[in-house]
C-alpha cells in the first residue's frame, strides 16, 4: 500500500499521510488537531501522532513483535476495542490499564468502557466522547472514572479510530492518562482563587457596612439617654437588638475573610467548653442531648476564646438543624502530635489540640461537602440559615494558624475537627468579665483629643460622644487635615483617636508614626472595621491600642482612658514574637 492507494478516510491530502513498514500502515497525523481540554503528556498540542490510521494485518494474534512487548511495558494505559460487535466491547487492555483501574483483561474483555463511569462522570463529555466514536473520528477528553474498588480518578483519553486497507473500520484504539493529581490542585487553585476575592469583596463590605452600624447603633444609644418615654424606648431597644445582631454578622463575615482582630492566648479547652456547657445547652435545644468526651491533661491551645465560643456555637447550630427529630452531640478534646504526617494536613510539624464536634444527623453528600465553607452557601430552607457559619469556623480556625476538617457521609452523621497550636504553658480559659449595670463611664479630664474620621456621620458621633465624656474635641477627615489641625494646635493635643483606613496622602497607622515623629508622648487609639493586614506593619502598631467598629460609647470611654493613661508607654513595648508556622490556605 503505498500514498497513492491510501483509503478515501484516511485523508484528503495525501502528502500529509505518514506511511510505514512498506505501506503496512498509514496515518493521518495530528496537526494540532483534536486536542480539546485534555492534558497532552508531550506538554503541547500533538503534531506528529495519529490521529487515524489504516493497517494491513488487523489480527491481535500476532504477539510475538518488539511492539507488543512495547504496549505491554508501558507505563501508559492502553485498550482496544472492537466497534463491529455489539456495544463496541473492549478487546485488548495492556498490563498498564489494569494497574490503573485494579481490573484483569479477562474482567474487562468483551464489556464497554462505561462500566468505569458513575454517579458524577460528566455526562456532556460522555457525549461528546459517544459522538466521536460514531462519527469515527479522534478526540480527547476527561472523564470521571472509578476504578475496582471504587476509587475515583481523572482519566484523560485519547481515542482514534483504525481502518483496514479498504476504509472499514476495525477498532477503536484509546490510550489513557491518570491526571487526578493535576485535576485537584487545580481545583484547589481556583477554589482558593475564589476564596480570596470572596473574601476582599466581603471584607470590604463588612468594613462599610459596621461604618453603618456604628452611626445607627450610636445615634439609637444617644436617643435611649436622652428619653425616659416607654413608648419610645421599646421601639428603640427593638432598632438597637436589630444592630447588635448586624454586628454579629459582619463579625461572621470578617472571621470568614480572616480579618477579623484576634487575640490569641494559652486555652485550656476544656474548662472554655465545661463553662460554656449552659450557653450550648439552651442554644440547641431540650431536643439535643450534648455529651462531652474532655481529655485529661491536654494542653493549653493559642486561641482567641471568645471567638471560637462562637465558633463552637455555629457548629451546634448547624448540628441541631442536622437533627429535627434530636440526637446527640459529641464534643471532644484531644492533643495530637503532627510529625511524618503533617503534611497531610497542610501544618507544620509540632503538638495541637484537637476540638471534635460529631452529630448524629443526615450528614452531607459530596456535593455538598465539597461547597461546605463557602460563604451564603445553604441546604437550609429560606430564612432558616445565612451560610456563614462554617465559612466563619473555617476563616477563624485558618487565622487562628490551625487546620478544619470535615468528615461527613449522607445518612451517616458530621464530624467538625477543629486543629489549634499547642501553647507552652497550661492555662485556664479566661472568661470576658461582665460589666455591671452600674459601671461608671471613665470621663474627661479637658484633654483634646484629635478625632480623625473620613466618615461625617461616625465622625459627628465620636465628637458627640467625646464632649458628653467631657474632652476637648478637634477633628479631621483625613491624614493631612489631620497634620494641619495637629500644627495649629501647638502641642495641646493629648490623644490621636484615628480610622486606621482613610482615602489621601497616608493611612491612620502612617499618620500616628508622623504625629509621634513630633509629639512622643501622645496617646494613640486606631479604630477600625475590620483588622486590616496594615496592624502587622508599621512602628505605630507597637503597643497602639485598636477598638473596632461598632463601638458602644462606654467601650470609647474605657478605651480613650486607657490610651490616655498610658502615654509614652505603647512604643516601649517588646516587638511581639513571629507567628508559629507559615500562614497556609489548608
């Protein structure tokens, strides 16, 4: 068989067949064709492979060539199968294919290539695999496929079609790629892609939103002083629960984005839950049986308390949503040393304490799991849930350097494991001490305090509430105002209460590094939305004090006292120490 002879399907260029063995068989190369999606081993578009060929000897008795021996050494998976019997079955699969699918050639031999296939193999691929193969033509494609024992993997394949000396199609030859590890990573990639400018977009919005709330929080408390009508309070009171839990919120939405302001210290887990245990109990329910399997001797985690209280919460909650006819709710502490196999779980090497909560409930199927810490992503009916609860846990625990896993299986229940580091010394969870109706709101003393606030409304309401408290008030709507207002002062400025970001030449924390350029001993208190990356830079951050938005006017009173008080002392503090372990998107 020579070029002139070539069969009509083999090509309409001659030139461009490529001819061997004396005419034994004919190709059509690739040319960069019919590559689609699928991962090429060679790293580029096939130009020298066939894509279709036509061979003169279409037996696979003949075992005893240098290129049988080749099919079966070869690490690539490899099969044939025969489109002229019923349901086009597979007639040869190399020693390669059976490693990767865990089936022997006598299981495979005589049975379609879709029993490989399940329940989420993508059925347009599968189409549009179907629709080569009836149009006798090459194409790639990537399938989910599932081997023996269950396993799923990615298989990137590449068919073409095979003809003999006449044009009649004698098999279809399918070589195969397992391409599960690429797949993955870059799924994670976008995933975390996606996680991150979720979580700019949301930080942002929580950082104007609590703007927002500051100024209706603010101005509802200046109406409830100023009236003892019952007829007005309740309603406000009402306004003022409604911005309370907005605050909430954005707090959710901040530990989501990991910037929210955390401060970690030595926990002992334990006693946090054991006192905690009345709070959990009334918020899941009589339905909800809560049992504890607390560790002896486990150690002191570096966690902020207050914050995984509420992460503790959003797991119950979600548990007991889990469980409408009630079931039971295990919490267990456990220590665990990551050596060998930290890896496995994105940390460094070294000792953590382990939060497990185990529910009894529906579970969630793969799909689900899968989108589990996504942020507004819900099973639950409208009005039942936000979907921020496990995308909080999950920012939470991650800037908390620690790790979430989630194991769950439809019908079977849902197992939350918080991983937090080992702190060095033992430690009892401090408890958040409760204000007393009674609490007096430290006042004035006719210090000037230079308020520093792009926002008009949060700015008249700091000026309100400072001059209530009996300080001098001046104010600024940027840096530069700022500079100018702090000149003309010629030194009688005693406090510098400033945003941390602000629009202009510089932000809050540049401005207080400018400020303390020239008056050393001023006091300095940043306020702040959200924990912007910018507290870890910079000299001001050193001792500086930062209260978050909203704020109450007894918690501005404290707090303008407090950075008053300790004048001169913020830049004497020691540096604090690095972070353990790198940060990681585990």
């Amino acid at each position: 068989m020579t070029e002139n002879d070539a069969p009509e399907g083999a090509g309409s260029n001659p030139p461009s067949l490529d001819v061997q063995g004396d005419g034994q068989s004919i190709g059509v190369p690739a040319a960069g064709e019919h590559q689609n999606g699928s991962y090429s081993p060679t790293g580029g578009p096939g130009i020298h492979h066939w894509q279709r060929a036509a061979i003169t000897q279409p037996g696979l008795d003949e075992r005893g060539s240098v290129f049988f021996a080749a099919i079966e050494m070869t690490r690539m998976p490899i099969i044939l199968t025969d489109p002229n019997l019923p349901d086009n079955p597979i007639v040869f699969a190399n020693r390669a294919f059976q490693d990767l699918t865990g089936y022997t050639e006598d299981e495979v031999r005589g049975r379609n290539c879709r029993f490989l296939q399940g329940a989420h193999t993508d059925r347009e691929a599968v189409a549009e695999l179907r629709q080569a193969v009836e149009e006798s033509r090459a194409v790639s494609v990537e399938l989910l496929n599932y081997k023996r024992d269950g396993t799923p993997f990615w298989n990137a394949c590449f068919i073409a079609p095979v003809f003999d000396k006449d044009d009649r199609l004698l098999y279809f030859f399918a070589s195969q790629l397992d391409v599960t590890r690429r797949r993955t990573s870059e799924q994670a990639y976008r995933q975390a892609q996606k996680m991150e400018s979720i979580g700019q977009l949301t930080a942002g919005l929580a950082h104007d939103f609590n703007n927002l709330l500051q100024v209706v929080s603010g101005n509802l408390e200046l109406a409830l002083s100023r009236t003892d009508d019952e007829s007005l309070r309740r309603p406000l009171e009402n306004a003022s629960r409604a911005a309370e839990r907005g605050a909430k919120l954005t707090k959710q939405l901040l530990a989501f984005a990991r910037k929210t302001r955390l401060e970690a210290k030595p926990t002992n887990l334990n006693t946090l839950i054991t006192e905690f245990g009345d709070m959990l109990g009334n918020s899941v329910g009589p339905q909800i049986e809560i049992q504890l399997n607390l560790r002896s001797r486990v150690p002191a985690a570096l966690v902020d308390p207050v914050h995984l209280e509420m992460a503790v919460l959003n797991v119950l909650i979600n548990a007991r949503d889990a469980m409408p006819k009630g079931g039971c709710v295990t919490i267990a502490t456990s220590k665990v040393h990551l050596n060998g196999n930290a890896s496995a779980h994105h940390l460094p090497p070294g000792d953590y304490v382990a939060l497990t909560i185990s529910d009894e409930g529906e579970g969630m199927p793969p799909h689900v799991l899968e989108r589990a810490t996504e942020p507004f992503f819900t099973t639950k009916s409208q009005g039942k849930g936000t979907g921020l609860g496990l995308a909080m846990v999950h920012g939470f625990v991650q800037q908390s350097l620690g790790r979430l896993e989630i194991e769950s299986q439809r019908g079977k229940g849902t197992t939350i494991r918080m991983l937090f580091p080992a702190a060095d010394t033992q430690a009892h969870a401090p408890r958040q001490p409760t204000r007393s109706l009674a609490h007096a709101e430290p006042r004035g003393q006719a210090e000037t305090v230079l308020v520093v606030e792009d926002s008009h409304d949060v700015l008249e309401l700091a000026r309100e509430h400072l001059t209530a408290l009996g300080y001098t008030v001046l104010t600024a709507r940027d840096a530069d105002e700022a500079l100018t207002v702090f000149d003309k002062a010629e030194g009688r400025i005693d406090l510098l209460f400033t945003d941390l970001v602000m629009p202009g030449s510089m932000n809050g924390l540049a401005l207080a590094d400018v400020i303390r350029e020239r008056a050393p001993d001023i006091g300095v208190l940043l306020t702040t939305g959200y924990n912007d990356d910018l507290l870890r830079e910079g000299k001001a951050s050193a001792g500086a004090d930062v209260l978050g938005k909203p704020y109450r006017r007894s918690d501005l009173a404290d707090r303008v006292r407090a950075a008053l008080n300790g004048r001169g002392r913020e830049r004497r503090m020691p540096e604090a120490s690095p972070s353990r372990g790198p940060r990681h998107e585990g």
